[in-house]
C-alpha cells in the first residue's frame, strides 16, 4: 500500500517513472551494522553509480526511502545510489536476465528470480559471512520461507503478518460475548458461524480468512499455504521439489475448512470492513485501517486462533524481499546498501516510523510498538503487540517450488476449488491427482535440467539464469493481483 493509503501494492502503478538521485558524503566506517564491520570500500576518484527499485510510488520513495538512505550515504562518499521507477510483481526479472535491472530492489515473487538452478539474484551467502552476520537476525517465519538448500537470495524487507481484527461493535449489536485471547479454532468457528447472519436489514459476514478455495489464481506470497497447514501438512517438502498436498494433514485441514467455511457467501473484500465481525489482516494494512476506521466503529487486532499442536496458532505472512541483481557491476557495493537496508536498526526504524509496518530485524520488535503508538495515539487500543507475537510464533509464509511454480501452484488451485465444489465430500481424491500431476511436471523439468547441465559447459551468471525469466516471469505479472480476499 501507499503511504497515504490510496493504493494497494497489488493495484497499478502508472506513470511511475520518475527518478531520484542522491550521492553519499562521509566513511562506511560509520554503518551502524549488526555483526562484524566491512573493509571500508576503496576510495573512488569517481563515485561509483548503483541503482536501488523500492517499492512504491513517488510520494514512498520522497517520504522514507531517501531521507532513510541519507546516513548510508553519508557513511560511504564513493558510493552514489540512485532510486529508480519501481517495479514488483516479477518486473524486475526479465530485465535482469536481459543484463540491466536496478543492482538493489524490492519484490515478493521469489520463482521469477529462482528456477532449479537458475538464478537472477546474487547468493548472498558468502557476503553474510563474510561480514558475520546470522539469517536468526530477521523473522523466523520469512527466513525459513527465503532460505533454500542452495544458498540464501534474499532478504526480507518487513514483516507482513495477519492477525484476526474484531469487529467489537459489531459483536456488540448481534449480542455475542467477546472471545478470550487463548480461544482455539472450535470457538472461533462457532462464533464465525454466529456472526454470520442478517439484522434489521444488514448483512454481517462471520469471516473473511483472506483467502479463498474457489479463487484458483496464484500469487507468489501464496496465501493458502498456512490454510493447508492447521493440521500440520504443508504444499512440499523442505527440498521444494516433491509435492505434499496428497498427505493426511493436508486433505484434513482443506476438509475442515470446505465443512465449514461457505466460500461462494463469504465476504471477499479487502480492508477492514464494519460488516465484517472477524477479518484476518495484515501489519502491511495497519496504517490504512488506522486511517478509514479508527473512528468509524469499535474494533481491534487480536489473536489468531489456535489449531491442534503441534501447529496452535498460524496465519498468513508474506515475503517480501530485497536482493541483488546477478548482472551487477558493484557486487561489493550492492551489498554494502542491501546491508544498510536489511541490517541496520536506523533504517528499519525509519521505515517503521512512516509506514508502520513491523520491521523483519528482530532487533528492532522492542521498540516497534511504542514507535506505532508515538505515531498513532490511538493504536495503543488496538493490540498493535499482537503482530510482534504473530511475527514471532505464528507467522507462516509459503514456500515456492524450485521448478514449474507457476504451473504447479495452477494445478493445486485447481484442486482446491474442484474439493471446495464438491462440498462436505473428502477432497483426498483430487488433492491426490494433484499432487500426482505436480510431481510429474517437477520432475520432468528436473531430468531436463540435469540433462542440460550435463551436455553444456558452464555459463556466466546472466546466461545460466535466463531461464528463470522465461519460465516464471511471464506468468508472475498475474501473481500480484490475483488474490481478491486479501486485505491489503
């Protein structure tokens, strides 16, 4: 979203062609960076020119992204950053793979950058530890969902978690007592089932999850990942290449949610909403739910739920992500601002200040909250502290497959709404097929790949990950608006 609220991440951006330049006056020495200090970078006799694609629109860029590069700046005289027009949504991929592209940016469709082997995007392994610095600094949830078995390729940009927010007036009017903060998923489903009714003429809607079954598009921060997970299944398996769907925990959880969640009737809109008694949001919507209804009605952020153990408490959390263009010129100067952005408390906070969004460094969670209540007098009313919890415990982010994504996440969709038509029937038969189809095509591209590889020499970086454009950012356009129920 914008910071005025205007425009959801996911809407279009047009006319966004603007750019800002900014050069650094000061010493590197100065980078208030958690872990062990670079080597200052060699002096220049010209500033070296990097570029850095945010998202957002100008007034984003204008508020936080440059003020908030000014120390980075100062700390590195031979480093000049430009901000560019930004891109998201997979955009940046095809002009990687291309040899231009920002060298620093912004996205959240992790495929269009990460194919099999193919990588647009920098392993920033080696420069972690090179510099001593732990993947345990940012949220847990994102890090397991970044991370792969071939290296680390990005770098979360701000915790985006759901919490439930309750609509208390509307409890209040329906005559439905308020639920304990420890309330488990048979009270929450019973009270979803009693909200959701008409009362002197206005619908009111029990729950709006933030997903939905019968919606068989994809998007790359796949919301449906920590549906299918309350009974402790998950989409695949930690190597991404083998698809889990088929499994017990799987088929349980989609069946409890089509026994009992009415997707056709379901309220599908996005931002909190007066009709709406319990609506799943996220801190990537804080800032405009504080802006449209603080005023409005009685309302608050809450616990999500728990589930059976080991799973308890889970919800949706996004990915989105900073990373290094492969094709850079300045690799050791990328990373220098990639640090700055992801690492340094200073620039998280700043960002926090002005979007109120949670920072990812886990360093900064302590003073999140009275940093939101500073800003917003009236969010210390709302239980802004449940998004550190969420961040903390119960955040779950999907994963993506490291071949065919796009392809397999269309199949499993399918699945999902065929099983959600055929109501209060078990959905093991096409959860099964689906997981059959997925697994096929991974390892068709898999052999492929391997065969490649083999009969080939080895290429340089843009070359080797061109692939990965053309197999997955074609379709990645479609991934940032396709989730109608979001509530961003």
């Amino acid at each position: 979203m914008n910071l005025d609220g205007s425009l959801s991440r996911r809407g279009l951006i047009k006319g966004a062609a603007g750019v800002l330049g900014v050069t650094a006056v000061g010493a590197l020495a100065g980078c208030s960076v958690t872990g062990k200090s670079s080597k200052p970078l060699k002096a220049a006799a010209n500033p070296v020119k990097i570029t850095f694609s945010p998202w957002g629109q100008n007034n984003y860029w204008q508020k936080y992204v440059q003020p908030g590069l000014q120390k980075f700046l100062q700390a590195n005289p031979n480093i000049q950053v430009t901000v560019v027009a930004p891109g998201g949504g997979g955009a940046m991929a095809a002009q990687i793979a291309a040899g231009t592209g920002a060298d620093v940016f912004e996205d959240w469709v992790v495929p269009a950058y990460l194919n099999g082997t193919n990588a647009l995007v920098l392993n920033l392994e080696p420069y972690l530890k090179a510099d001593g610095l732990s993947t345990s600094l940012w949220s847990p949830g994102q890090m397991r969902a970044l991370s792969t078995t071939t290296g680390v390729y990005f770098l979360p940009c701000y915790v985006h978690v759901d919490t439930v927010a309750i609509n208390l007036s509307a409890l209040d009017a329906l005559g439905l007592a308020y639920p304990s903060p420890d309330w488990d998923y048979t009270e929450a489903l019973a009270l979803w089932q009693k909200a959701t009714t008409t009362l002197n003429g206005t619908q009111y809607y029990g729950i709006n999850p933030d997903y939905n079954f019968t919606n068989i598009g994809t998007f790359a921060n796949d919301t449906r990942a920590w549906a299918l997970h309350i009974m402790g299944g998950d989409v695949m398996d930690d190597s991404r290449t083998v698809c889990t769907v088929d499994s017990a925990e799987v088929i349980s959880a989609v069946d409890w949610w089509n026994n009992n969640v009415n997707w056709p009737g379901l309220y599908n809109g996005g931002g909190i909403n007066q009709n709406v008694v319990f609506q799943y949001t996220g801190s990537n919507g804080i800032l405009l739910n504080l802006q449209q209804w603080a005023q409005n009605f009685n309302w608050t952020y809450f616990p999500v739920p728990a589930f059976p153990s080991p799973v308890n408490q889970i919800s949706f959390e996004a990915l989105d992500f900073h990373a290094i263009n492969v094709s850079t010129k300045y690799p050791e100067q990328a990373w220098a601002l990639l640090k700055y952005i992801a690492a340094d408390p200073y620039y998280t906070n700043f960002v926090a200040k002005y979007t109120l969004r949670p920072p990812s460094l886990i360093s900064s969670w302590d003073s999140y909250v009275s940093l939101v209540e500073q800003e917003a007098p009236f969010a210390s009313k709302l239980g802004i502290n449940y998004f550190i919890d969420a961040a903390q415990t119960w955040g779950y982010a999907g994963r993506s497959f490291l071949y065919q994504d796009e392809q397999a996440l269309t199949l499993i969709n399918q699945a999902l709404a065929s099983a959600a038509a055929a109501k209060n029937t078990s959905s093991a038969t096409v959860l099964k097929a689906a997981a059959q189809a997925v697994n096929s095509l991974i390892q068709a591209a898999m052999t492929s790949s391997s065969s490649s590889s083999s009969g080939s020499a080895s290429t340089s970086g843009s070359s080797a990950s061109s692939s990965s454009a053309s197999s997955s950012s074609s379709a990645s356009g479609s991934k940032s608006s396709s989730s109608s129920s979001s509530a961003y």
